[in-house]
C-alpha cells in the first residue's frame, strides 16, 4: 500500500495534510462508518457501510443481492472515507467558514472472501469496530453474507481546525 500520493492527488493546502501513519490510523480507528465509492458504467454510487481495520485492509459486509455488490462484481475498484471530529469553524464572513475534521481517503481494490476462516476474522473485525461483545455467526447468516476485503492502495489523511 502507498502513502505517497501521485501528483494529481497532491494535497493544495499540505500545511493540512496528515503525514504520520500512526494518525492516519487513529482516524480509521476511531470511526464507525465508513463511506464507499463505486463506479458504475459512468456513474458514481456512493453507500456508508460499518467496517473493521487490521491495520492493513479494510472490511465491510452486504447482502448477497443489491447494488453495491453487483457494481462490485464488474468494478471492483474502490474509494472509501472515513471521517471524524466534525464540526464547524465560523467566521465574520459568510465565505469564510470552514469545517474541523480529521478525514482519511484512500483508493483500493475490493476482494470477495470466500475461506470461513477468512470471513469470520473479517467479521470480528467489524463488530469490534462497533462493541466489546463477542459473537458467533450462525452458518445461516454466513450463508446470506458478503463479506470483502479493501486491498488498498492509496491512503492519505486531512485535518483542519485542531492547532498546530
């Protein structure tokens, strides 16, 4: 996975740029949802999904059936964000608000799970995001599952409104 960003996706205003890894992974783990762009012919789609981290890849879960995934099967190229801390920053002037956040973008490839063992680490990895609980996943609900993987291959991170 790359860090460094091509010159087309070069920050403009660096000063805001999140450089250290270990920041950027603060952000990611400190949401809950993340939001995933697909491309459909010549159309964008856009969906927020819960996720997990292993501090590498990305995973999220669907239904078998329904946009994401058939988009997904004919393009599984892929843009997520995930962004924390929102708020507003006001002004005098209507032009010169602005937004506090910490956000991190990144491109990558989805891949279909397909090994069980694979699935269910994928799977707590998700619920972690979202409790402490453990739980099992009856082989019913796996078998109604889709569970992939963001192989990613471009991430990079922006915060504006936090000091120094």
């Amino acid at each position: 996975m790359s860090t460094t960003t091509p010159l087309r996706d070069r920050m403009r205003r660096s000063q805001r740029e999140i450089t250290e890894r270990a920041e950027i992974d603060a952000v990611i783990r400190s949401a809950r949802v993340m939001r995933i762009a697909l491309v459909d012919g010549d159309r964008p789609f856009l969906v927020p999904v819960f996720y997990g981290y292993d501090g590498t890849a990305l995973y999220f879960h669907s239904a078998l059936k329904g946009s994401k995934i058939e988009i997904l099967q004919r393009n599984p190229a892929i843009c997520f964000e995930i962004g924390v801390d929102h708020g507003v920053i006001e002004d005098d002037k209507a032009c010169d608000f602005e937004a506090r956040h910490r956000t991190v973008i990144g491109h990558g490839r989805a891949v279909f799970l397909q090994d069980p063992g694979d699935r269910v680490r994928a799977l707590d990895l998700i619920v972690a995001n979202l409790t402490s609980r453990r739980f099992d996943y009856p082989e019913a609900n796996l078998s109604m599952t889709a569970v992939l993987r963001i192989d990613i291959e471009l991430l990079k991170g922006k915060q504006h409104g936090f000091g120094g």
